[in-house]
C-alpha cells in the first residue's frame, strides 16, 4: 500500500477463479500453485537460496527453492521494479 497507494486483495483463489490477474508467491515443493503456473520451478528445486521472478499468462509468479529464496524474490521484485529498498 505504500508503494502503489492502494490496497491489495489477498485470496488462497486460484487465478481465473475471482481474479485475471495475481501476484503468486510461494516456495518450490510446498505451493501446488506455483509449479503449475511455473513449471521451470523444477530447476530451482535442492538448490539454496535461488529464486525466479516471471511473469506467466499475466500473473507475477516469485518462486524460492527454500523460504529464504522466496523472501529474496520478493525483495528483489521491490528493488529492481519498483525501485524500492526492501
């Protein structure tokens, strides 16, 4: 909200269902979702601290190999394309 001044809806809805257009965060191995919408998830699997930021069918998919690669896409979304340090 701060960046963008508005609020975001936060849903467990898979995209298509209520929304055209997600966000999707979530770490290989523990989010379905993910590896759906980014089947090139695979390759970040066993590795440590790696991370992928794409956009897919317009969804923003962030995907980590573990939690802290996740938190490092995210961070890396708000530096690079917002201009923000996290």
């Amino acid at each position: 909200q701060k960046i963008t001044g508005r609020t975001l809806t936060v849903s467990t809805a898979k995209p298509g269902q209520h929304y055209q257009r997600a966000v999707l965060i979530g770490t290989v191995g523990q989010s379905a979702l993910i590896e759906q919408h980014l089947p090139e998830s695979r390759r970040l699997a066993g590795r440590w601290e790696a991370y992928q930021v794409q956009t897919v069918n317009g969804n923003l998919v962030m995907a980590g190999s573990d939690e802290r690669g996740t938190m490092f896409a995210v961070y890396h979304f708000i530096e690079q394309y917002l201009g923000v340090d996290p």
